[in-house]
C-alpha cells in the first residue's frame, strides 16, 4: 500500500525584546549563569508578573505576517507541571484564548506551492536551561542536573500549523519560510543550533486517498533544518514499515538522535500531560483594537515571499534568490551593493557562496565581517572593469574577509590586477606566438582548438595577470587566420 | 450532589506522598469544594461571558525596559544544593 505522511509543527521562537516576557530582568543569552534573574522569574512567593508591551507586538507582527486573525481579547494561562527549570511549577501560557489565530504560510518545496495553514500563535515563557552531568550528557545517564535560570521568562512564541504538511523536504521549507519571516520582521535571532527558535513535528500516515488520520507520533529534538527534514524522513520510513508488516503504530514523542540517525521512544507517564490549566489570576486579558492592530500591520517589513519576488525580477535564479529572502541580513548587503551598481547575479553568488561558506566555516555573522553593499560593489565594478578575473575576485573577497583591506587594496598586495592594456599584452603574446611555430601554424589552417592553448601560454608567461578575452583578440588579429 | 474525586491522582500530580488517612481527609474536603462548584456549575449561564478576574481592567503592560536582578550568592543561597553557580538538583527522572 502507498501511505501519505501527514506532518503537522509547532514552532517556538525566542524573541529578543530588551527585557524578559513578565519582569526586568535583561534577556541577554552569553551571561554568566544565575545572574538575569529576580524574584518574578524565580517564582518566589508574592512575586507579580507584568507583561512586557513590546512582547504582544512583537507576537501580533508574527501574527500578522502569518496572515492570522489578531484576537480583540486574549488571556494568559496557566500551564501546571513540575520540572526543576521552572521555578514557579507552571509556565504562563495561554491556552483558551491565544492572541492570533487562523492564518497561513505560502511555501514553496522544489517549485510547487503550497499553502500551510496556521492553527494559532501564543505568548509564554521559556523555562530555564538545564544541563545534564554524567555520562554523555544524556538524562538516563546523569549523576546530577545543573540550572540557570536566566532563560525562565525569556519570551517566547509557539507557532501551531495545521496538519497540512505532506513529505520531509515540505516540512523544512516551512520552517525555512517562518525563519526568514521572523528574521525579517527583527523580533527573533532564530539560531536553530542554539535553540533560540526550536521546533517539534507530529508525524502519521495514512494510505493515499484515505480521510481519516493515522495514529500521530510526536518527533523532538531537532536542531537543523537538515535534521528536521532526515528525522521526518526516518520517522515515515519507521511508521510505512510497522504498517507495512500489519502492525500498529504507538502514539508516543519520539527523540532524534542525530548521530545514529534514527527516532527513539521516550518513556512517558499518562497523567504527565494533565497540565490543568486555568486562567492566569495574576494577569488581566490582552485586548487589540482596530487602531492598534492598524498600526502594527502598517509597520510590517517586507516578508520573505515578497523580496524573493522582487529579486526575480532582477534576474537572479530561483535557488538564489530563495538564499536571499530568507536570510535578511544577508539580502540587505545584497541590496546594499546592487544599489549602487553591482552586478546582481555576481554579488549573489558571491554572498550565497565563497560568503555564506565562510560564515558557517567560521560560525560568524555577517555584520561580523568587513562585508557590505560598498565593498561588493567595488568589487564587482572591478570585475566589469575588466581589472579582475572572476577567479582573482573570489581571491580578493578571500583576502577582504581575512581582513586584508579593501577590495583595490586586496588586489593590489596579492597582486591581482589583470592587465588589459594591450600595450602591455602585446611584446609577451609576441613572444608566445614566436617560441610556438606549430601551435601558429594549425591556427592559420583553422584549427581554433590550438588558440585555448596559446591563451594559456600568455596566462603562464603573465603570472596568470593577462586579461584572456583580450589576449584571445589580439592573437587572433596576429595571427589572421581564425 | 455527591461529587467523586480520584484524591490518589491529584496528590500523585501535586507530587504528594499522602498516607491513607490524609487520603480520606483530603478526599472528603475536596468533595465538599467540589459539590459547591457543582451547584455553580448547574446554573443557567447561557450568554454570560466568563469572568476570570473580578476587575474590568484590561492591557496592563510595561515597557521593555531592563530593571535590576537579584545577586547571584544571594540567589543560590537560598537553594539546597549548587554546583558553580548553578542550581545542582537530583538526575531528572525521564518524564515531563
């Protein structure tokens, strides 16, 4: 039988406001461990939370560029549970009445479109960082557990999609699609690896054509969106075979580890998901007008789709341009540069390339680097110029992220500057013509495949500085023939 | 009305060790709270909004601005068990 995955996900985003979800205390992710905390965050008694502002139009910007309904009133709740990063033993949630609802998400997976239904966003609170001491750092194997509690109240957005995702690659799309979002809207740093935005996947089959769903397993513990998509694709193959051998698929969260590539049961009790939740006592309802949702949604950035557009229509390609849209930071440079004349499709495969490969070797961030619009745009004006090679550009940009300097003086120290004056060429390709008769000779009866070699002679005789579309011209202009 | 509560299961999620006599008590205190909310319950409530907090006050928020945290020594000195300057608790059971 053939089965159809349906995947559904829920998405939490750490949001960097100034100050955390319901006290002071700074949100600020490298500090010494225990110090952004106060008696609020720490759920010592009499404590009263109070909502931070930013947070909620924070929350309605995700909202609303996730085409949901903002809700006139919504309310906080409590979610009851016992876990040591969580000092207050519940999380304040909301539940019942979340702040947006009912949206969507266009996507786009290998070309085809699809649209992704958005369940709902709501606020909450992160709970704090535990760190497991023992062998391997794996809970079963922990001696003892370390907290820090500088996490506990950072606030944090939970993304609920419908059940509308249909294989691995689409699932990771989405979550490409809502990173860019969030990266564009400036209210998340959305790092996957350090899990200032996280996600968890429902999983189940069902036989193609058939209605009802298949039992659904919940899948945890993804940290990239390569892993998400390798987990999902375990997960079906795992789910097809136990349906395939008659079997019957066990609701349970499931735990990827990625480095056996494989899913593994996490023992659970029934009653640890009765969160019992009811309302929040200590915060009233969140009510948005019209005149206020009218200010924040006239205020949306440009989302992702929509740059991606516009960069299609400055020719780029399609795997480019989607590169683009979804990292802000480095679409900005890019349209740093092409504002001021560069080449568009140059500078984007630079900046997808030799650029983003060094970000990742590196683990760095663009603004860490001495890359921006106007040393792109002196670059790529260099290679139009006809002073470099695109091989010597992809040197000079080497040399400008090693911070050697700018894209001239780059060129100028690894001495990379191509000689196009033909002054210059013409004395060495004489030179070459001379000291290779054969070579000249089959050029005159037509042999064009001989000329490759002549230019590359001149390269040799140049230390590789001769600018060979020239070099070309003018060996055909000796020689005659050709 | 009589209201029957699993008191066994509402200690076990409260994680308290109760011993039998408490159970009984405690079971017998729940239903009498129980069987009030019940008679509220059985009210004709259609068209009445819920009332989650007694106050019509609404949107409470502060600005997001950085305020003072407490000191770290201070902090884990109220703990039983630190390792550093991290909270040290006992292995976390494989459970949520």
């Amino acid at each position: 039988m053939t089965y159809e995955p349906v995947i559904g996900i829920e998405t939490h985003v750490e949001l960097t406001t100034a100050s955390k979800m319901f006290c002071g205390c700074p949100v600020d992710f490298g500090a010494p461990p225990n110090t952004n905390v106060c008696p609020v965050c720490l759920g010592l008694p009499g404590a009263l939370p109070v909502v931070n502002g930013r947070a909620v139009e924070y929350a309605m910007t995700i909202g609303l560029a996730l085409n949901c309904t903002i809700a006139g009133r919504s309310v906080f709740s409590r979610k009851n549970y016992f876990y040591p990063d969580m000092p207050k033993n519940y999380q304040i949630s909301q539940y019942e009445e979340p702040l947006c609802v009912d949206g969507y998400l266009d996507v786009e997976t290998d070309g085809t479109a699809s649209r992704v239904g958005i369940t709902r966003v709501h606020m909450e609170e992160d709970t704090g960082k535990s760190t497991h001491v023992g062998v391997g750092g794996r809970i079963a194997d922990a001696s003892h557990s370390l907290i820090d509690f500088n996490r506990a109240g950072v606030p944090l957005m939970e993304v609920v999609s419908e059940p509308d995702i249909r294989s691995a690659e689409e699932a990771r799309a989405f979550v490409a699609e809502l990173r860019g979002a969030v990266l564009r809207l400036g209210v998340s740093d959305a790092k996957l690896e350090e899990g200032s935005m996280r996600f968890d996947a429902n999983v189940s089959l069902r036989a193609v054509g058939a209605e009802p769903f298949g039992t659904k397993v919940e899948v945890k513990n993804m940290n990239s969106l390569r892993s998400l998509q390798r987990a999902l694709e375990h997960e079906i193959e795992r789910q097809a075979a136990i349906l395939e051998s008659g079997g019957e698929v066990l609701q349970e969260t499931r735990h990827w580890d990625e480095e056996a590539g494989t899913t593994t049961g996490m023992r659970s009790k029934e009653e640890a998901f009765d969160y019992r939740y009811f309302d929040e006592p200590d915060l009233v309802p969140v009510e948005v007008d019209d005149e206020w949702r009218t200010r924040v949604a006239g205020a949306l950035p440009e989302l992702p789709a929509q740059a991606r557009g516009r960069y299609l229509e400055m020719g780029l390609d399609a795997t480019t341009a989607g590169l683009l849209s979804n990292d802000v930071e480095v679409g900005l440079v890019f349209e740093a540069a092409v504002a001021t004349g560069a080449d568009a499709q140059m500078v984007a495969n630079w900046l997808t390339g030799e650029v983003t490969a060094l970000l990742r070797r590196e683990d760095t961030t663009l603004g860490a680097t001495p890359i921006d619009g106007s040393v792109l745009a002196e670059l790529s004006a260099m290679v139009t110029d006809g002073q470099l090679s695109a091989s010597a550009a992809k040197d000079v940009l080497a040399g400008v992220l090693a911070g050697e300097g700018r894209p001239a003086e780059v060129a100028a120290s690894r001495d990379l500057i191509q000689v196009s004056d033909a002054g210059e060429l013409e004395p060495v390709i004489d030179g070459v013509l001379a000291e290779n008769d054969e070579a000249v000779a089959k050029l005159k009866e037509g042999d064009e495949k001989v000329i490759g070699f002549l230019v590359g002679q001149v390269m040799r005789a140049t230390g590789g500085k001769a600018d060979p579309g020239l070099v070309n011209q003018i060996i055909k202009a000796r020689v005659g023939g050709g | 009305m009589p209201v029957e509560i699993d008191i066994a299961k509402v200690a076990r999620l409260a994680r308290l060790a109760l011993s039998e006599e408490d159970l009984d008590r405690y079971r017998e205190q729940c239903e009498v709270v129980l069987e009030h909310a019940a008679r509220v319950q059985a009210l004709p409530t259609d068209g009445v909004a819920g009332t989650s907090h007694p106050l019509p006050r609404t949107n409470a928020f502060r600005e997001d601005r950085i305020t003072e945290c407490l000191d770290t020594e201070e902090v884990l000195a109220q703990a039983p068990d630190r390792d550093g300057d991290f909270f040290s608790v006992p292995k976390i059971l494989d459970e949520q």
